[in-house]
C-alpha cells in the first residue's frame, strides 16, 4: 500500500487521516472571502503534535496540501531529529512520495 494519506473535504472542512489506520490528524476549517479562501482554524492530534512540534506538523501539512491536492512539487520538509537511514526512507514512511526533501533548521 503506498497511500499513506485518505484526506477529504467535506462542507468548509479538510480531514487527513492515516490511510491504514484511519486515525484522524489534521482537520483544518476556511471561510471563503470573494476570490480568497482562508484557513480560520487548524487541528492536530495531540499526541502527533506532541512528538514533532506544532512547527514541524504545520509544515508538513502543508507538504501533503501542495503536493497531494494542487499538484506542486514542494520539498517534503525532514525533521531535524531524523539523521538515520537511506534518503527519501522518512518521505516514503511519512508520506509514500518521492519529492525532493530538505531538512528542518534546528
């Protein structure tokens, strides 16, 4: 199984949950204002904000949103506590992607 991510919007809503457990993530909520949709506000389960960081978790959602659903090519960001193993091994366990990474500023 390389889907790692079953994100969905429903209403003014986006969800991310893990595909394979179904665990929920990320739920961010927007307004939309004219031409302009904003988020108003964003949620992560504590106990994965708690590992990595509100910082870390914010960009890595914002990685699955630009290249999951608009189609970007954003590097996929490597926290900094992750030093072992081949390259792109955390991108593909994390994300089942192959971007271009870079790692996180301590």
């Amino acid at each position: 199984m390389e889907d790692k991510w079953f994100i969905y919007l429903e209403q003014n809503e986006l969800f991310a949950h893990r595909s394979w457990t179904g665990k929920a993530v990320f739920k961010l909520a927007f307004v939309q204002d004219t031409d302009v949709v904003r988020v108003v506000a964003a949620e992560c389960a504590s106990d994965v904000c708690a590992a990595r960081g509100a910082a870390y978790e914010a960009e890595l959602l914002g990685f699955l949103i630009d290249n999951l659903l608009l189609g970007r090519s954003t590097p996929f960001p490597i926290p900094a506590d992750v030093k072992d193993g081949p390259e792109g091994a955390y991108q593909h366990h994390v994300a089942g992607t192959g971007y271009p990474e870079r790692t996180e500023e301590v």
